[in-house]
C-alpha cells in the first residue's frame, strides 16, 4: 500500500479507535504521530518499556511526603482518570508483570476497573485511547494481550510528516536509511534530526556533526549524501 495511504489511516484509527497497534521498524515515526495526531483535546501520557519495567510505573505507588506516604498515581491511571491517550511504546518489551496488567487495563471500558493499593475502584473515564508501538509483529505477543489490540498497523516507510521536519535535501536520504534491511546499516530518524540540528544551529561542520553522529560511517554516510545530490 502506497506511504501515504498507509500513514493516513493511522491518523483515522487514531481518530476513531480506542485501541491501537502501530508497529514496524524503529525510528520511522511511530510516537512522532501517536504524540500529536487526533489529539481531539486529550492528554497525552507516555511510558516506554523495557524488560525491566514493572506495573507500578503504569499503576501507581505511594511516596513519602514527611512523616506520610502518600498515593501516587500512574501514567495509566492519570490516563484513565482523564480520558487522555496512554501510548505504551516498545509493547514487545513489555514483562510479564505488565503484560498481566495491560490486560485489564485494555478491557472494555465499560466493564474494565481497577483497585487500587488505597482501596479505590478506578475506571476509565470517556475518551480513554490505548495507543501501543513496537518494533516486532504483533504475532509475537501473547494471544491474550494481541487479542486486546483489534486494529493493528505494520509500517514499513518512514512517516512523511516527521520527514517534513528534516532540511528538504537530507529527506530523500534519511527515508532510504530509516528502512534498510540490515539492522547495523540502518540510521533512525531521531540520528537525522541531530545531524541536522547540530549543522542548522551552528553548533559544528557538516564533517564534525557526522562523526559525532554517525560514528566511523560518517565517512561513508557523507559520501552517500552527495551521491544523492544532497547540497551540503
């Protein structure tokens, strides 16, 4: 299916669906578009998984303040409280631990709920969007949780709108780089946006913001720039 096309109907399932998939390759500008599309005047709560990362940082937990503790909620409780967009990124990497309680927490809104360690029954709130990314196909979740997911998207070109914020004549490049096959050959656009940033900015040469960005492919990198035609 053509980019375009492809990236549009994410910005309808953003817009229309309060669970999402959005997946593929890394740096092509999964959380650039579920961070600002078809907001629709929700908050936007962020987590990013690890291996590591358990379910308190998505639930919540009591801090101290003085001689208290103090209930602490969650980025996605204060989603839930709020109605607001929770984008879990890297999904593939979630724990066990999360995965057990991204399942209740992705049920129906109008039976899911919580307790919470304080004894109150949350639930979400109107408006309410789950919005995951991940780099690894969906059919590499456990069934349960892919079965909560009932739109899922693959992207395979990088996202035209996040190109637009590069300078025009490094676009064409970092679109070719952002995809290749070959996991060690491929540059994400986050590295195009310092690369770029470090030039506009004054901050370097072109030949320095390479190496610092690129490492011992700078060499090669700025010669394939020019091979494209890019001015640099």
């Amino acid at each position: 299916m053509d980019t375009n096309k492809v990236w549009s109907l994410i910005t309808v399932a953003l817009r229309h669906c309060n669970r999402v998939l959005v997946w593929g390759k890394p740096g092509t500008g999964k959380s650039f578009l579920a961070q600002r599309e078809a907001l629709g005047g929700r908050h936007v709560y962020n987590i990013t998984l690890t291996e590591d990362t358990s379910s308190i940082e998505l639930r919540g937990h009591y801090v101290p303040r003085g001689n208290e503790l103090i209930w602490q909620d969650g980025a996605a409780i204060r989603a839930w409280r709020s109605g607001g967009r929770l984008i879990v990124n890297e999904l593939d990497k979630a724990s066990a631990d999360v995965q057990s309680f991204l399942l209740g927490l992705m049920d129906n809104r109008e039976s899911a709920s919580i307790t919470l360690p304080t004894g109150e029954t949350v639930s979400p709130q109107e408006g309410f969007q789950f919005v995951a990314t991940s780099n690894s196909s969906p059919d590499e979740l456990p069934e349960a949780l892919r079965s909560r997911l009932p739109v899922t998207i693959e992207v395979t070109e990088p996202n035209p709108e996040a190109l637009l914020l590069l300078p025009e004549n490094l676009r064409k490049i970092a679109a070719q780089t952002a995809t290749v096959e070959q996991e060690e050959r491929r540059i994400s656009l986050r590295a195009w946006y310092e690369y770029a940033r470090l030039i506009t900015e004054g901050h370097t040469t072109v030949e320095d913001a390479a190496f610092l960005v690129f490492g011992e492919r700078a060499a090669d990198i700025l010669s394939n720039i020019t091979m494209a035609g890019a001015e640099l």
